[in-house]
C-alpha cells in the first residue's frame, strides 16, 4: 500500500470500515462508495443542516450543505460544501433512466462534507463526484428492444422464456463462480496489505463491476471478515 493509502486506511479503521472493498482506484485517483460514507456519517453520528437550494432549475441543482461532528469534550466541528448537479454536464442520464438532479446535488455535498468530517478530503472522492468513477466498471450490454410488430404467440413466448432462463442459468453460474474465486484469493491473503491487494487488482475490480450489487456487499464483508480474522484494528482498537 502507498504511503496514501495507509493513511486512508487507518482513518477508515476509526469507523470499522476496511480499506478493501470500499476504496478502489480509477486512473490513479482513490474513490470511495456512497454507501460507505452513509454509514461513516451514522457511526460518527454526523448531524446535517437543512440544506439550502442555491439553485432551482428543472435540469440543473446547487445545495449548500452543512454537517456538524460531535467532538469528545462536548463541542461540535462544523464543515460546508456544495453539491451541483447538471445534466449533460457533470451528471449524464442514458436511456430511460430517471433525472434526480436535486437528490444527486444533496448526495454529493453530503459525501463531501463526511469526508472533510473525517480528514479524508483531499485524499480520495466519493463514486458520486463524477460519472466516469462509475464507469470505471464494465457495463453489461443492453437489452434490445422487442418492436410491437415482433410480439411474439403463446407458443412463441413460452419458448423465449425457456431461452431466457437457460440464458440467465449460466450466468448465474458464472458469477457465483467469480465470487468464490475472489474468495479463495482473500483467504490465501496473510496480511492487511494482502487482502487489499486482492480487492484493488484489476482482475478483482473487473468481476466485482460485473457482479450484482448483493454480491458485491456479500464480498466486502467476507473480505472485511477475514480483515478482522488477521487482526484489523477495531475502531476502540485503532483509538
């Protein structure tokens, strides 16, 4: 690990969360999941303001957002940001994906104001600041649409949902596959170190783009198991 990256580490180790499977890499910069920093803030007891809308418009959103850290003698420390989100700018819907430019906003000054709360700004980003850090996985190719003319006869369709649970069996099978392979990885790991290289490596991040997201919670907690198993700090340990 880098000398950054121990850093993260240990920070993270206050709140009980491991390096490996929560942080990964994209070009170089560390990028952290929302739903870790959620769980940071409620383990830290992070209090927030009401936000307040800087902006208002039906394609674009900047909040203000101010969160408070309970300290050990009884005083709070306070942090700001500001969260925006503008579609086809910094914020980019496909298909027929719904626009949350208000949600998106509130969910990127939150994200960083939990980071500047627990000294980690500056040394890795929320998956929310930018598209591109969600990108960084391989998408799965989408489904072609079924033109009306094409509607298919009960015969027709019964034979098409034979196809489609044959065609997602496999699949299936494939992904318990890359889970228990990650698996073996991680319990062949004999350090801290070992284990995050596990989950940093390319071949790792790849399957873990791939896997469904109740898989990939079910592997950050194996690899945070076997983090305790060799001795992870804690976080009474780590204060």
């Amino acid at each position: 690990m880098t000398p950054a990256d121990t850093q993260i580490a240990d920070i993270l180790a206050r709140y009980d969360e491991p390096f490996a499977g929560n942080v990964w890499r994209v070009q170089g910069t560390a990028v952290i999941y929302h739903k870790a920093l959620e769980r940071i803030a409620a383990q830290a007891k992070i209090a927030f303001d009401t936000p307040q809308v800087l902006r208002c418009e039906r394609d674009e959103a900047v909040i203000l957002v101010t969160g408070r850290l309970p300290l050990a003698d009884g005083a709070q420390r306070a942090e700001w940001s500001i969260g925006e989100a503008l579609i086809g700018v910094n914020y980019r819907v496909s298909g027929k994906q719904a626009a949350y430019v208000y949600a998106m906003a509130e969910k990127r000054a939150k994200d960083r104001v939990i980071l500047k709360l627990i000294e980690l700004h500056g040394l890795v980003y929320s998956e929310e600041e930018a598209d591109e850090f969600k990108d960084a996985a391989p998408q799965r190719q989408p489904e072609r649409a079924v033109e009306p003319a094409a509607r298919p006869g009960p015969e027709e369709a019964r034979a098409e949902e034979v196809r489609a649970e044959e065609a997602e069996a496999p699949a299936s099978r494939e992904a318990q596959a890359a889970v228990a392979e990650i698996r073996k990885r991680i319990d062949r790991a004999r350090s801290f170190n070992a284990v995050t290289d596990v989950m940093l490596h390319a071949d790792t991040q790849r399957r873990l783009g791939e896997l469904p997201q109740g898989l990939r919670d079910e592997l950050r907690d194996y690899a945070k198991a076997r983090l305790v198993a060799l001795g992870w700090p804690s976080k009474k340990k780590a204060a």
